[in-house]
C-alpha cells in the first residue's frame, strides 16, 4: 500500500526526494563496500511510512519540513532498516522489497554489521537533533528488542493469550511509529500538548499497521508481498486471525493439532485457508477499527496541513484490504 496515496502531504514528492536524499546521504561512509550494504535496502525503495508520518506530523501540528525535520525522518527510518538487516539473519530470508537480502547476498555477519552501522548512523542524527530526540530513539530501540524477545518466547504457542500479542506489537512495530510522530513533533517546535497527542496517534496507528500487515500474510500471495506468504505460520508467530481462529468452536480444535510447531508448506497453506475461512479475518479487522478510531480522536485538535488526513488514515489502510 502505498503512503503517498493514502497520505497526500502537500509537497510530497519534494518531501519524498529530501528523504531519499537524505538517507543516501547519511549512509554514504569512507567504505564504498560498507556503503553498499547500508544502502542496498535503500536503493531498493520502499514505502517509508515512518519518515513519512514523522513529516506529517509536524505539518498536522502547523509546523514546516525544514531540514531538521527530514533528518529526524530519517533516523527513524534508517532504525527500521537496521531492524530489518537484522530479522532477516534470524529468519534467514532470502528476499526483501523483492529484491536478494542482505544476508543472502553477503552472508549474515556483513548483514549483522551492516544492520548495526544502520544504527549508529540513525543514532548520530538523533544526537545532532538534541538529547530529548536521542534518548527517545535509544528507549525505541530497546522496546523493539523487548517486543521481538517477547514474540520469540511466545512461538508455536497455541495458547498464546491475546495480551502477549498486542504487548509485542505495541513494542516491536507501534513504538516505532510513535516515535516518528513524537519526533516530527518535537523537532518541528510543536507545541508538548501537540507532541503527546502525536505520540498516542502513533501508538494506535501502530497497532492498526500490524494487524493489518498480519492480515496481509494471510490473505495476499508472495507477489504481492515481495516475501512468502504465511511467513508467520511457519515461523510460528500466531497473530491475531490466527488467536481469533484458535478460539472459535470446532475449527479451533482443529488449527490448533495442526499447529504447536513446525510446519512445512503444505501445512501452512492448510492452516492459512483454515483461518480465512473461520471468520478469524474478520474479527481482527473489527478490533483494528477500534484502534484506528483511538488514533483519530488522538489528533483530532489538530489543525495544520495533514491532520485530517492522519485522522483518517488508520481507516484508509482497513479499506485497502482485499477482503
């Protein structure tokens, strides 16, 4: 789904240049090799909703995309980046954004070191943007590592309780988010009313992005994707449709002998179209409406360029589902 048609900020593709820019800039190193590695996902494009709601946030609130604000964009960009160097060892991907991952391409410890100087390189900026910015970028990036430990501890489990779920996510996927928001806030000079009305938008639109990213896994094909499809089943990561099918009568008994641990393929694409089938899409699709709408009340005050469109934003992304 594509962020600059379900987010039309006034200026965007100027905007999207800068950011483009900007991150080629910030990982260019006296290594041309290093270089490579930390901008091979950068070249290969990407939606770049982070660096795109922290844009929007600070225009929501009345304030400009100065330089400053490209920049602290772009340092929760390159974060995610680095996050995903880094995923990609573990589940040990061979693609990402449709093209060979890093890990594939050069092994896992140039992705491991690549990741990580994605990551020095994202702190460097929020340094330069002051201490308030760097040491929220620093707590982000420890509650990302908590989210993906709790997701790691909770894996085949079948009884994995829904709270589990919305405390990963709320870590490992919303608290970035959040903290594009509150970035663009801060580094925009919004107001510290405005600033915390962002970061709880962030934290709901977060929660409404995974679902809708689980749903995805579920529903849309590998080319779709740009990865396989139903990673999550075979990673045994249950999501939210898949809890929301566990617990229905009858077909839960049966996803449940069938899931617990690994799976090939074949299991996985009969499990997948057994969660597609119960009802448990639906019912997840019903809770990220109530998340979206704790996000449009959280900006509702707001009255610069964008705001509206944030506020219904969270609802735009649900209405692109193809279910």
């Amino acid at each position: 789904m594509n962020v600059a048609v379900l987010l039309p900020l006034p200026g965007l593709d100027v905007t999207r240049s800068r950011v483009e820019e900007e991150l080629r800039r910030s990982v260019s190193g006296e290594n041309p090799f290093l270089t490579e590695v930390a901008g091979h996902l950068i070249t290969a494009g990407g939606a770049r909703w982070r660096p795109t709601l922290a844009v929007a946030a600070a225009l929501a609130g009345g304030a400009a995309a100065t330089h400053e604000v490209i920049r602290g964009a772009c340092s929760v960009e390159l974060v995610h980046l680095g996050t995903l160097y880094h995923d990609d060892v573990i589940d040990e991907a061979t693609t990402r954004r449709q093209v060979q991952s890093v890990n594939a391409r050069w092994g896992n410890n140039v992705a491991i070191l690549g990741g990580d100087f994605l990551l020095a390189r994202a702190s460097e900026i929020a340094a330069s943007l002051g201490t308030e910015v760097a040491a929220l970028l620093a707590a982000t990036i420890g509650r990302l590592c908590e989210g993906e430990i709790s997701e790691l501890q909770t894996a085949f489990a079948v009884g994995r309780p829904e709270d589990a779920y919305f405390g990963s996510i709320a870590d490992k996927t919303s608290s970035l988010f959040s903290a594009a928001c509150r970035i663009g806030g801060i580094v925009g000079g919004l107001p510290r009313a405005q600033i915390d009305a962002l970061t709880g938008y962030g934290e709901a639109f977060g929660t409404v992005f995974q679902i809708v990213d689980d749903i995805k896994d579920l529903v849309l094909s590998e080319g779709e994707l740009g990865k396989p499809s139903g990673h999550d089943l075979v990673e045994g990561v249950y999501t939210l449709p898949v809890l929301r099918a566990l617990a229905m009568p009858g077909v839960g008994e049966e996803l449940a002998a069938l899931l617990g641990g690994p799976i090939a393929r074949p299991e996985a694409e009969k499990a997948r179209a057994m969660v597609v089938s119960s009802g448990g899409i639906e019912s997840a699709v019903s809770t990220a409406r109530q998340w979206a709408d704790r996000a449009a009340v959280a900006v509702e005050d707001l009255e610069g360029p964008a705001a509206a469109d944030l506020a219904g934003l969270g609802h735009t992304l649900l209405d692109q589902l193809p279910i």
